[in-house]
C-alpha cells in the first residue's frame, strides 16, 4: 500500500498530521540525509536509532528523546500503539515510500524505519561506578576503534548479565548508527561512559574496590579456573594490537585456552566467552 492510500485510510494512527514526504530535498527531514557520512562526521549530539526492535527499545527508556521517526508506510503496523502515543506526545512520524527513504538516506533501508534520538547527557564515570551493586561485573574496552565490535560488546555485556560497559577516548563512539543495530539497542539500555583517559578509569576502578581482569591471549591465568572477585572490570583492548603493557602491568591477566595454531578471538567473541565464566 503506498502512503497516500495508507494516509487516508481508517486505520491510519497518526491523524490528524501523518507527514507525507516524497522528496529528499525536504527540510523536515534533513537531520536523515546521507546517513553514512553524517555517522562518520558527527550529529551534534544526536544519533541515527536503525530497525523496528531498536525504535521499540527506544521508545521504552525515558531517558532517550526521540525527534522525529521515518518510516516506509507498511511498516507502521508494527509498534502502532507506541509510535502513535510518540507522535501524540509531539513526535513528527513521517513516511515515504520506500525508494524515496532509500534515497535520503543513501542506501536501502530494508528495515523501513529510521529515527532520530538524541543522546542523553553523560554521567560522571565516579557515579556510574558508585551506583553498582556489591557484586558487580563491569565490562571495560580501551581502544575499541571498530564499531559492530563494540556493538557487539553491548550485546554480549546484557546477555551475561554485567552491570555497565566502559569505552575509553580511543573507542569509537558507541551511539553511531551500526554500533546501536549490532548491540540489538542494548547500547540504549546498559549504563555507559565513553571518552575517560585509560588512567582515570583505572583510578576510579581502584576507587571502588573493582579488580581490573585483563584478557590477553598472553594472559597468566586461564579464565576457566579463575574464581572471580565480587566486584571486577573485564578489560578488553583492540583486535590486533591488544592491551598496551602499561596497562597489562595493572591486571590480572586472563587468557582463553585455544587450539594448537590460533592465536586470537573476535574482541566481542572473546568478551563473550569471558563473561559467559566470570559472570
């Protein structure tokens, strides 16, 4: 059904103003242009929400402002009731038909629905951790520059229960568009800080009694026979070059034991499998 036919239909819910757009050049969309390049630039403090289960995770935390959502029109029966009480609330709900979403935003949206949220001002890294619970796991990335391994760290830190995700400088930025897709929107969910020097996290780690556990396949431990401290961090460094010595000399060193010939693991597989023991 096109959304001129879907527009005037009975069941539309967004009625009175369902905001046709049929042109990319349309100011009203102008924050969903060429998407790829404005993740890479930077949005001012927004970011691209991508998928229906994304938008819905969204919608569910109020500590997220949504401003607008942009949907194919045969999508809209999905989450109606929710994006309908958004769009009662204020929320511009526009649709498109499908070729024309493509073309704003440079490439084929196949999950029909895009939405613009807006981050949510950051908590001083001290607090996040004095709010943990006595037994607590934090998950820590130092240099995690690849965007679906850092989405794939959010991930894997909800399916295995730890309690905060910790970036340093050098990661990249946790709310671009696929690292928010690939963490299946648990980067909306987890309590977060991204952008503190390795030496204040690991100064705030010590401030609150956490015991930093470093993974390296140079590790001295093997993690299956590591009884775990009540309250610890899992410090994780970039596929390749690893966790710097500086910082190694800091931890506890845990290793995963692998087959004869294999030297590494995915940085997200590897949080994974260390959580899957320590959590």
């Amino acid at each position: 059904m096109s959304p001129v036919a879907y527009m005037r239909g009975m069941d539309n819910p967004f009625r009175p103003d369902p905001q046709l757009i049929t042109s990319p050049d349309d100011p009203r969309i102008a924050d969903y242009l060429s998407v790829r390049e404005r993740d890479l630039t930077g949005r001012d403090g927004k970011f691209i929400i991508e998928s229906m289960f994304v938008l819905d995770t969204a919608l569910n935390q109020a500590r997220f402002q949504i401003s607008s959502i942009l949907m194919a029109a045969h999508k809209t029966t999905k989450l109606a009731d929710k994006i309908a009480a958004a769009h009662a609330r204020g929320v511009p709900v526009y649709l498109a038909e499908q070729a024309v979403m493509d073309t704003i935003a440079g490439f084929h949206i196949h999950r029909g629905v895009l939405a613009i949220g807006h981050k949510p001002n950051p908590e001083p890294l001290v607090d996040l951790l004095s709010r943990l619970p006595e037994r607590a796991i934090v998950l820590v990335g130092i240099g995690i520059s690849n965007h679906d391994n850092v989405g794939g760290l959010f991930r894997n830190a909800a399916a295995f229960g730890a309690d905060a995700v910790i970036l340093d400088g050098a990661s990249c930025d946790p709310f671009y568009r696929k690292a928010v897709r690939v963490s299946s929107g648990h980067v909306l969910t987890l309590p977060l800080h991204h952008g503190a020097p390795p030496g204040d996290i690991f100064d705030a780690l010590a401030a609150q009694g956490i015991t930093p556990l470093a993974l390296s396949p140079a590790g001295i431990d093997d993690i299956r026979n590591v009884q775990r401290p009540e309250r610890c961090a899992l410090i994780l460094g970039a596929e390749g070059p690893g966790l710097p010595a500086d910082i190694l000399d800091m931890c506890r060193t845990l290793r995963i034991q692998m087959a004869d010939g294999v030297d590494s693991l995915n940085v997200a597989t590897a949080a994974a499998v260390a959580l899957s023991h320590l959590a």
